[in-house]
C-alpha cells in the first residue's frame, strides 16, 4: 500500500493519532528529522487542502489498494 493513499485517508477521515511508530522509525533511518518532518507535514497540509474531486479520487484508489477491485470515484454535488 502506498503511503501517499494511507496518509490521504487519514486525512479523509481526520486522525489525530496513529500508530505508525516502527514505520517511521524505519523510514527516517538515515535521514534528517529537521529536513523530513516538515516535508511531511507539508504534504499532510496539501492533503487537506485538495478539493472533493481530488479526495474522492485518493478514496477510490485507496479502495482498490485494499480490496484489489477497482471503485469508481463519487463525484460530489457542486456546492
């Protein structure tokens, strides 16, 4: 699974919280914390500023991911 869609719906689904520890641990191996964490916290900000369209599209992606059968993507109503 890919981290962008597993961080997209965290997103979605507004976590506050989650266990990920050993992934980021292994992940920042080697890296610097002072340069990746904000990187990180950026591409959460732009995750919460797509729009419905683009949400509904990481959602169905997201879908197809665990399930392994392609989600047609909701396209919400215009406001």
């Amino acid at each position: 699974m890919s981290s962008d869609l597993l961080a997209a719906e965290l997103v979605r689904l507004r976590t506050d919280f989650t266990f990920l520890r050993r992934s980021f641990t292994a992940d920042m191996a080697g890296r610097d914390p002072f340069t990746e964490v904000p990187r990180l916290l950026q591409s959460l900000a732009t995750l919460r500023g797509g729009d419905a369209a683009e949400a509904a599209g990481r959602r169905s992606r997201f879908v197809e991911a665990v399930t392994g059968r392609p989600v047609a993507a909701a396209v919400p109503a215009p406001a």
